[in-house]
C-alpha cells in the first residue's frame, strides 16, 4: 500500500485526549486534526500502520476486535456495533481490507486482538 499524502496533510499521527479518547490519523499545516475516521487504535504497528492484532473504535463506537494489514481491516475479527450486537448472521470471520468474506469462528484472535490493546492501554497510561 502506497503512502499517499493529501492535500493539505502534513503529517501523521496520534494525540490522547483529556477524556481518554484517542485521535489517530492526519494532521493538518496548522496542527489541527485533518480527518477523524475512528476514536482510537489498541494494538501492534509495523512502520507506522495498524499491523497485527488490536482493537479500533469508529466515532459511532463500532468496534472490530481482530488483525490488520498495512493499516486495514485485514484477517480474521468480530465486528461489534454501538448498541453491543454482532449483526444478524454474526459478523465475525475473515475479513479482506474492511470488507467481510466469509463467516468462521475465530475466538482465540480475538482474545489475542483484546490482550495486545490491553498492553498497549496499559503502556498508554503509563
């Protein structure tokens, strides 16, 4: 996947806020959050992308619990929405960059995806 810069980006990266909240994402010249896509990211990266296993929020408080690659959804995960469903059938299986392929179960990714975000929380707080 190519780094591909907008206009009007500069550069980018994360900021915690007072509440706990976590922006990640690109920054502006004049430092202002340039497009908030999700609230926060717990879990591994390779070369500044989302690579492992971990949790994101979206700002609607859906969140996939799972692996990504090269900053997507990519690999196996469980998708929880707002109200603490997993939709109807359960979206939990493989997923290939955000886009859900195939239903299987895949409980001990997602326990690792919850372990590697309560480390990176744990590392977070310190």
């Amino acid at each position: 996947m190519a780094n591909r810069m907008r206009p009007g980006v500069v550069k980018y990266g994360s900021h915690k806020h007072d509440d706990g909240t976590h922006y990640v994402g690109d920054w502006n010249e004049k430092g202002q959050k340039h497009e908030a896509t999700f609230h926060r990211y717990e879990g591994e990266f390779m070369q500044g992308w989302f690579h492992g296993h971990g949790i994101f929020w979206r700002n609607d408080n859906m969140r996939f619990e799972g692996e990504f690659r090269g900053g997507r959804i990519w690999g196996h995960g469980l998708v929880t929405y707002a109200d603490g469903s997993n939709g109807f059938p359960r979206n939990e299986g493989f997923f290939q960059d955000c886009r859900f392929m195939r239903k299987t179960r895949c409980p001990q990714v997602i326990q690792r995806a919850q372990k590697v975000a309560h480390i990176a929380r744990a590392q977070m707080d310190q």
